[in-house]
C-alpha cells in the first residue's frame, strides 16, 4: 500500500528461502512461494526454464545502488530461474508511453475486499512479457490511443472524466472506447473478477507485470478476457510467468 519506488530487483529461484542479512533501510524486500494454478495461456511464449518457480524475490528502492547491494546480500542458496532489473519512468509510463494499471484498489476496505487473505498473506502473479516497441510506435498517436482506450498524454480514458465509461458511445452508436481496448477488455465488469493491486515495472525489453490479488482466478479470469480480443496483445508477448503466496509481514522483525 506504500508508494511505489522507483527501481526493482526481481528474480524467481528454485530455493526455499532467502538469505538472512543486513541491507539498507531504505528498502523494501518482498518474497514468496510459488503456488499451483497458474496456466499457461495462448500467445505465452514461455520456456521450461521460466515457467513457475519455487522462490520470489523483489527488491525495491529509491536508490538503485542499494537495491543491487541488498539482492546480492539476499540472494538465495537454489538455482536462479530468471532476474531482471526493472525501473519506473518519472512520469510512470510503460515503455510504450501510457500509464496503464491506473484501476486498482485504493481504500482500506478494497484492499481487505480484493487483496488481503484473512492471515495477512496475498498472491502474487509475475510476469516478463516482451513488448514490441518499434511496431506499437508505427502506429499513429490516434491509433496508439484507441488500443489502451485513454489519451497518451494525461491518461484520461477516451470517454473522459476520472472514471473509465465503458457504455459512452459517439453520436453514431459506435462505443468511444473500441470493443478491443485494453481497459475494456481488462475491465473488472466485463472480466467478471475482481480488482488486482498491481505494481508493475519496465524493463529493457519491455514489462515486469507484477500484480496482488486475493484469488489467483481474479488475473486468470481477467487474462482469458484479455485473449479474446485485447488488441494491446498484438504489441505483447509473455516469456516468464509464475504465481505466489506472499506471508503476511512479520513485524516482529
């Protein structure tokens, strides 16, 4: 629920636990185990390799020298599986220039509701999916737009105001927001799931997609909907997927 910070260490591991050390207070550490259920999805180009995983690890900082410092310090006994650096932009754009995961949970209550298991604990889907960068930017800005279903430049959705308006149409009857919209089809109303906190980095390549969420069905409903017909996923290919069991804080540490 803290804000975001700006640089992350991400990595999944076939290890049982990370290592105990001193890193700098000035991060944030967050792991967990890996969990059945996550299936594999059409358009995913997954290796064996970065399928699933026993172990996560995400550290996040401010300072990305204290990161690096931190995952070396923490880094488990097992076998690594894939890591990667992520960043975020100071205007918290993706690498295809749109603020996206904008609908998440923002109340105490919705985060009880949608994120939090009664002990505390959460699940976490992590995902590193490619972007194609030069064919998404052929497109024209209008273009660009209709695919994300808000304005580039301040992220308002097309239908205007604060709130996405999935039933907005123009003057001819035809929807402002395109039937293939990724805030469409992602929407929780039409996914007929729940709301996902989600907490997603860039990287070289593209995105680190990291999201919390109460049930694991909540994303897998949400990503099956997507299939069928986001056209964002003509620009979007998975190559690491897995999902885990985050523990509750410990504050006795």
């Amino acid at each position: 629920m803290t804000p975001q910070q700006l640089h992350a260490d991400v990595s999944v591991w076939d290890a049982d636990a990370v290592s105990s050390a001193q890193v700098s207070s000035t991060v944030t550490v967050t792991y967990g185990h890996g969990v059945d259920g996550l299936p594999e999805f059409p358009g995913d180009a997954v290796r064996p390799q970065h399928l699933g995983g026993r172990l996560f690890l995400q550290i996040c900082g401010d300072d990305p020298a204290a990161v690096r410092d931190a995952a070396e310090r923490l880094r488990p006994d097992g076998r690594l599986r894939w890591r990667e650096q992520g960043f975020c932009n100071a205007d918290r754009t993706n690498g295809l220039g749109f603020q996206d995961g904008i609908v998440v949970p923002k109340t105490a209550a919705e985060f009880e509701q949608e994120v939090w298991l009664p002990d505390g604990s959460t699940i976490a889907v992590v995902r590193r999916i490619k972007l194609d960068f030069a064919g998404f930017a052929a497109l024209p800005v209008s273009a660009q737009e209709r695919v994300f279903g808000r304005r580039k430049h301040d992220a308002v959705p097309l239908s205007g105001g604060d709130e996405v308006d999935l039933s907005a149409k123009t003057p001819d009857g035809e929807y402002v927001i395109p039937a293939d919209a990724h805030v469409r089809r992602a929407h929780p109303l039409l996914a007929g799931a729940g709301l996902m906190l989600r907490r997603s980095y860039n990287y070289a390549e593209g995105l680190l997609f990291i999201s919390y969420q109460r049930e694991l069905k909540t994303f897998v409903n949400t990503m099956y909907r997507m299939i069928d017909g986001d056209a964002l996923l003509r620009y979007a290919t998975t190559t690491s997927s897995a999902a885990f069991r985050i523990p509750p804080l410990d504050w006795s540490h």
